[in-house]
C-alpha cells in the first residue's frame, strides 16, 4: 500500500502544534472560534483558494504573504467571515499582527482566514485579546483546532496519513471544515493541511491543486461557492527524504499520500451536509473521457431534485438521467444503464437509456441506508469520475432560514 492511515489531524506531523480556544465572535462560550496551527521552523507553503469573484480580504492577505512560498503558521476564527465589510483588509491585518507580535514573528509568516456570516463587521479586538490564550494552548492535539473552524458543522474532520520515502517516513495531516455552501472550485470551505516531507514550493502548488481537483472539486452539498474557500499546506522538510525537485516517483508518492487525507476530510464535508441524512456517491464508468465522467457525477450529486428523491428514499432515476444531461458531458443516452447501491444490495433502475420495473420495496430498502452509491455505466470510453454529495432535508432549509440569528 502507498499510504497508512493514522490517527489526528495537523498535529500527527512531528513538529506541528495547533490550538483552538473561545474568544468572544461566536455567542455560545461552549464553541471555539479562534484556531492556530504552528510549525516549529519555517515551511514551504501553498493553497488554492475560491474561484468566487467576491472573495474575503483574508484570502486576498494570504496570497500576498505566499509570493515567497513560505509560511510558518495558519490563523483562523470562525462566526464571522470578515467578507465584504468596509474595514475587512484592515481587520485581517490587525489579526495577523497581533499573531505575530505574540509569536515574534512576521506577519507575513501566517496564512489567515475566517469563516461564518458573511456581511458583517469582524469583531476584531475579542481576537487580539484570545491570541495569547491560543498561543499558550498549543499543543499536539488537533481536535481543538478541527473544532475551533466549524459552523454549523455537526462533527470534527481530522485526516493523516504516513508514507515511505528514501526510507524516511513522511507524514501527511490535515484538518477541514464545511457543512453548507459547499460546492467547491479550485478549493474547499476550509481546509488546513501539515506535512515533514521535502518539496520545492512550485511542486507543493501543483501538487496541491492536483489533490484538490480529485477531491475537494468532487464534492458538493447546495451548489454555492463560499467567498472564503481556501485549502492550504505547510510542508516543514523535516522527515529527512531528498527534496522533491521535479515530477518523480517521489512526487508520485506524495500526491497519492495527499489526495488521501484530502479525499478523506471532502467525504466527510459531503457527509455532514446542513441537515444531510445520508452521503451520496456517484460513480460514472466507461465515458469518453475522465472529464465528462466528473461532469456528469458532479450534475447528478449537485442536482436539488435528484438530493431530494435520496431523501425520501425514492429511486428516480429519470431525476439522474435528466441531470446528466444537462452536465454539459458528450455522451449518447441509450449508452446508460444506472443502478443504486448500498449495505442494502444493488438494483438495476435502468438500462440503455430506458427506465426499467424493479421491486420498489427492495429499492427503498437501499437507498434508505446511511451511504449510497449511484452507478452509471456507458460503454463510450474508459472515462471515469465519482462526485460526493448528500441528500437535500427539510433541515437544510430550517438551518439556513435562520443561520445569522
């Protein structure tokens, strides 16, 4: 095997460190809202952020700090997104000066982000007053820290893995949140991820952005793209493998690595949709290529009608084909044969196109599980692409009606 899942999250990497306290944004004192994750010498650094035009001045902070490739920490509140206020650059500032004042180092050594209610003023001073507290309460313990960037997340996400290379084990960590405004492009509500391995920045970058697109780029919960999406990696070297350079088996290795603690925290992400019963998984086999595989897997997990017929348990599969159709992939419809699995068994709905009897009952029986996959097979090409999403709940609406009260 090329990786060996572990437990915890940023801190199960040798000389990473993490933090999550209460400081005041959020109402409930029960809830932790300011994170930091720290490394203990300088690190490599790279992220991918939301495509989304209106994007939080965190983010536009943190691509400023990463023109070198190099960051030493990641700062990070939840309840309040300081996007689109007047005096959101400067509250991003005054964070990330205030980390650094207390850390001794630049402000320039932290990524930043936040993430909650978007619009209003980022109550920056119960910040300034958390940060020697987050400092204080670093330690090797990740939970703090998953739990400090969640929202309306019902569960903490933490992912690592190890891996062999030049006979020096790597490791590989990460922590992610999301629950609604979920439907990433270029990047994931919010994900942090540590790693020892060695890796020029330029890599890193691609390298990243690769693990994002078989990941975090498959899932989605509503269709909306957050104005805060960011994931990022700092890579601190110190596992002692010979630096990657260039694409080798080594790169290989790393990606692999990576895209499994990615894979892992996106599915959980799908999982825990706002008021989600179930995850759904779909897997399109046999396309003409592996991008219109994923569109059509994306279209089907993203469709509102075909969300809502998983949660009542109801298998239509005209609701899959229609959704295919419009994913804007290059396929032939009497190619489609489609069938939906679970712990339950499998049954086929649909064959060359046409929708087929089948036992509604045994049907109900599958789909009603906590996990099901939708299967589409064509016979067009070697084409394949599997999407994450979950089902669409009365709850979602209840969640969403009042999320700023």
């Amino acid at each position: 095997m090329d990786f060996v899942y572990i437990d915890g999250g940023v801190t199960a990497v040798p000389g990473f460190t993490a933090s999550g306290i209460h400081c005041g944004i959020r109402k409930n004192s029960d809830k932790r809202d300011l994170v930091l994750v720290m490394a203990d010498r300088e690190c490599t650094a790279a992220a991918v952020y939301t495509t989304n035009k209106v994007k939080a001045a965190p983010l536009w902070l943190t691509m400023e700090h990463l023109k070198d490739g190099c960051a030493r920490g990641i700062i990070v509140n939840s309840g309040n997104a300081n996007a689109c206020t007047a005096d959101g650059m400067d509250a991003a500032k005054e964070m990330v000066d205030a980390i650094a004042a207390e850390t001794g180092l630049r402000r320039e050594d932290f990524i930043v982000n936040s993430t909650g209610v978007i619009g209003q003023q980022l109550p920056v001073k119960a910040i300034v007053s958390g940060i020697p507290e987050l400092v204080n309460q670093l330690s090797t313990d990740s939970l703090a820290a998953a739990e400090g960037i969640m929202t309306t997340d019902t569960f903490p996400k933490c992912a690592a893995v190890t891996c062999e290379m030049d006979n020096k084990k790597v490791t590989i960590g990460g922590i992610a949140k999301g629950s609604g405004m979920i439907h990433p492009n270029m990047a994931t509500m919010l994900a942090f991820v540590t790693t020892d391995c060695a890796i020029e920045p330029e890599l890193l970058q691609q390298a990243l952005k690769e693990s994002v697109d078989s990941s975090y780029n498959c899932i989605s919960v509503d269709g909306d793209t957050s104005t805060n999406d960011m994931t990022a990696i700092l890579a601190s070297g110190a596992a002692g493998n010979r630096k990657i350079t260039k694409k080798n088996e080594n790169y290989h290795q790393f990606l692999k690595a990576l895209t499994a603690v990615n894979l892992r925290l996106a599915k959980e992400i799908a999982r825990d949709g706002e008021g989600a019963t179930k995850l759904i998984i779909c897997q399109v086999t046999g396309a003409q290529t592996d991008a219109d595989a994923h569109g059509m897997a994306k279209s089907v997990i993203a469709s509102s009608l075909v969300k809502a017929a998983m949660f009542g348990s109801d298998a239509n599969v005209g609701r899959v084909l229609c959704a295919m159709g419009y994913s804007g992939a290059e396929f032939e419809p009497s190619n489609v044969d489609i069938s939906f699995t679970s712990i339950a068994g499998t049954i086929l709905v649909c064959q060359q196109g046409e929708g087929l009897a089948f036992d509604e009952k045994q049907a109900k029986e599958i789909l009603s599980q906590k996990e099901v996959a939708i299967e589409v097979n064509l016979t067009e090409g070697r084409g394949i692409g599997v999407a994450y999403g979950c089902d669409l709940t009365y709850d979602y609406v209840r969640i969403n009606g009042d999320y700023r009260t």
